[in-house]
C-alpha cells in the first residue's frame, strides 16, 4: 500500500467519523476520567488473576498476611479513584446537557 492509498484512506476514515472530533473537542476534560476508570478495571482483572496466584503459591502466612494487605490498599485507592472519576463524569455530562442562553 502506497503513501498516497494510505493519505487517502484515512481521508475517508475521517470523513466517516465526522462525530468523533466534534464530541472530543466537547468532551476533552472527561478523558481524564475514562482512562482513570479503564486504568480501574485492568488492575482489578490483572488484581484478581495475579493475586490469587500469588496467594496460592506462598507458604508463609506474613507473605499472605502483607499480600492482602497490599491488595487491600489498591482496593481502597481504586475505589477512591472511582468515586471521583465518576462524579467528575456525571458532573461534565450533566453540564453538556445544560441549554446554552
């Protein structure tokens, strides 16, 4: 594929999506937010397959013991983040929606 297929291409990909950059342009303080909450979910999926494994192949209960406390840590900050993520979101969304005067 050429320079002037590929030029081409990604012309008609954003002539196809002419929504995506109007709502980026409205919406580029909540991005922050999405990826917190993104950056949330992965480390509970990796938390939870990681963690268990770990658990399951230490013998020495101060490991456990330090384990679930770390676990319990991210737990707590990520529940943290979460509340203030989704608060700033309803916060924006809710403000987007407002008539303009």
């Amino acid at each position: 594929m050429g320079m002037d297929q590929m030029h081409r291409v990604i012309g008609e990909l954003r002539s196809e999506l002419p929504g995506l950059s109007e709502w980026w342009g409205s919406h580029r303080t909540a991005v922050p937010a999405l990826a917190a909450l993104l950056v949330i979910v992965v480390i509970g999926i990796v938390g939870v397959f990681g963690g268990l494994r770990y658990l399951q192949d230490t013998s020495s209960p101060t490991a456990i013991l330090g384990g679930l406390y770390l676990m319990l840590a991210v737990i707590g900050v990520s529940v943290v983040v979460a509340v203030v993520a989704v608060n700033h979101l309803i916060e924006h969304f809710a403000r987007s929606k407002e008539p303009l005067d």
